[in-house]
C-alpha cells in the first residue's frame, strides 16, 4: 500500500515535468525527436544525407530479395506439383551473385569514404580550440587563430543543479535548455573552420555537438582531433557521450556561435577577464578577502558534489568537521587538490590563488573555524610533487 501512495504521488511529478520539457529547444533535442538533428555545418548534412541513402538501400535491397525468396517458396511449392532442378555449378550464377553485391558495396562506399575523410581533415583551421574533459566539466583553451590565450572552465549552472537535485519537486518550472545551461559557453565565429582537439584529466570523455556532425573520445595521456564550420549562428548544444561518472548526465556542452564582430568583441572581453585574474601567487592575502573568493570558488566548483553546507552526500565526503580540512598541516589538503584522491578528482586546472583561496574557505566556514590561511605561494610549492 505503502508503494501505491509513493507512486500516486509520483505520477503528478512526471507528468508535470513531462508537460515542462515538452518544448524543442532550438540547436539542442526536440520533443519526440525521430530523426536526426538538424544541420548546422555541411559535414552533419552529408551525414544526414548519407544516412538516408544507406537506409533507403538497405530497404530496398530487403524488400527485393525476400520478395524474390518468397515469391521463389509460394510458386514453386511441392503442392502445385512443382519439380525440383537439379544441376551442379553454373559460373553465370557465380559471376552475377558476386558481381552486383560487390557493385553495391562500392556505391554504399563511395560516398561514405567520401564524408568519412572531409569529416578527419583538421587541416588549414581558423581557430583551434583544447577541449579537456575533467570529472565533470570541460575546460577550453584557444590555441591558435582570432582568441589565441583565452582559457576556461564550461560548468553546469548551479541552479540547474540545483533543479536536478530536487527531485522533480519544482517540475513545473524546469527551463527549457535544463541541464544544458552553462557558466560559459564556446563562443565560436559563424563561417569559420574551428579545430577541437579532445584530450582528458582522468577518465574517458567525449566532446560533441550533433547539429554540427561532430562526436570525438577525450582520452587521458592521448590527443584527438576534429573540426566543424557552422553555417548559422545561434547556440547548439551537446553532452558528454562516454559514461566518465557519477556525473555523467551533467557535462553540457555549449557552442554559441557568433558574427565575426560579435566574437572579435567577446575575445577582447575575454582577455581583459583574464588580465584581471593573472594574480601574483607570492601575493600575501588577509584571511576575509581570500574566504570571500573561496567562497565563489566552492559555489562554482565544489558544491555540487560536497553540498553548499558541505555535509556531502552518499561516497561523497562531508568538509564540515573533516579531519583533513581541520588538521594544522594545510599541506594534506594542498596534495588533495592537486593530486585528487579516490573519487576526488585533481583541481590542478584551478589556479595557485583559486586553489588557496577555496581552501581557506572550507577551513573557515561552517563549523570550522580554525583561522588558518593558505597562501598561493604555499600551492606553487606543491605543484608537481
């Protein structure tokens, strides 16, 4: 009985949440999508084209020789006094059963060989783009082309966490991109040849967008290619395609792609984002200061798993009253960071001042109150030991 009321009372949610997503969301997935995703490069349209032809021909191949294998069994069935042949070898039937399949093959082939080698040619690229895979965001870095320097972090957004989190309770007002918005975005000019090289920080990832025609594995310790040039602006949305964790399902991908004036403007922006952020890591900072950035730094990156009141959750570590976070040797939760430690992945991506700075909020937040500051220098330190 007991079942029944929790499923009774599950049934409104689902149905509500149903009601919620029942909207396409333009460059991402479409309600009761059966084909696939529209276009917005030349490569995804020779795919969608080409699986087409493959599906027609495999179709008519089907009805053609089992029309003929059943059109074969009714008329010359033994009831209607049909004589079986009786003959050994004939090198016409050879020739002909060997010559149109091998005919077909090279038509199916041609075309496939045709999109399979435009889709790996990376080469003569406008901008080239590092897609790094970590448990569970994707960090950026623009290495050459309009943006060469330019580098961060893409992350769900925390309210979209906070959504999934709830358990379909706010159901009714899940926004249309849900688990699809992102802290930042790739922003990409429209017309130009982009390169994405897809490489890992721990496990297996991969990096793709379908309106773009473009799936590649991010495999720690290797480096893979691809490309794409969009013909639309707009945004165009993607997820993670390899089970990398528990987190799997919050690994969003977002391409905005922009006119040339719009994304020469966004790359100056950028930089003077980053100018702002280069600190000195021998900079001494005061305890309030340093937790008020840590502050923003675990909201962006650690509450998601540890929780905002850093109770943690399940295999995941509570901060509040940790052993580790209160020990007087700052230099354990220094390595732990750095290095990560079983389900705790490596922050080394965070940089010298971020990664003191979060630290210095957990031992100072909650519970804890231990009045201790970690200093960037003390990160540098520990960096590659």
């Amino acid at each position: 009985m007991k079942s029944l009321t929790t499923l009774a009372q599950a049934l409104p949610l689902a149905l509500a949440a149903g009601a919620a997503r029942a909207q396409d969301l333009p460059g991402g997935p479409a309600v009761r999508q059966l084909n696939l995703h529209g276009a917005a490069t030349r490569i995804a349209s020779e795919q969608a084209w080409l699986h087409w032809f493959m599906l027609i021909t495999c179709v008519v191949i089907f009805v053609l020789v089992f029309s003929v294998m059943f059109y074969s069994i009714w008329k010359h069935r033994k009831s209607v006094g049909a004589k079986p042949a009786n003959f050994h070898e004939s090198v016409t039937v050879e020739v002909v059963w060997t010559l149109i399949p091998f005919i077909i093959v090279i038509l199916m082939a041609l075309p496939a060989t045709k999109v399979l080698v435009a889709a790996k040619d990376t080469s003569n690229a406008d901008i080239t783009i590092k897609a790094t895979g970590y448990q569970w965001k994707w960090g950026y870095d623009y290495l050459n082309g309009e943006g060469a320097g330019v580098s961060f972090l893409s992350t769900l957004d925390a309210s979209h966490r906070e959504l999934s989190n709830d358990g379909g309770a706010k159901a009714a007002a899940l926004p249309n991109d849900y688990l699809f918005k992102v802290d930042n975005p790739v922003v990409v000019p429209v017309g130009k040849k982009v390169r994405v090289i897809t490489t890992a920080n721990d496990v297996i990832h991969a990096w793709g967008v379908p309106a773009f025609g473009v799936k590649q594995d991010a495999i720690p310790g290797f480096v893979r290619d691809t490309w794409f040039r969009s013909e639309k602006t707009g945004d165009f949305y993607g997820n993670c395609y390899e089970l990398c964790g528990k987190e799997h399902a919050y690994m969003p991908i977002h391409v905005k792609v922009v006119s040339a004036q719009e994304y020469t403007a966004w790359v100056g922006e950028q930089k003077k984002k980053l100018a702002a952020k280069q600190d000195d890591p021998n900079k001494t900072w005061q305890l309030t200061d340093i937790v008020a950035r840590g502050e923003k730094v675990y909201a962006a990156n650690c509450a998601a798993c540890h929780q905002a009141n850093g109770k943690g959750a399940g295999p995941i570590k509570a901060l509040d009253g940790s052993a580790v976070v209160l020990d007087a040797d700052k230099s354990k939760q220094i390595h732990i960071l750095l290095n990560g430690v079983n389900a705790m992945p490596a922050w080394k991506q965070l940089s010298d001042t971020d990664i003191a700075a979060v630290i210095s909020y957990t031992k100072n937040n909650w519970s804890n109150k231990t009045g201790q500051v970690v200093q960037p220098a003390e990160v540098l330190a520990q960096r590659g030991k």
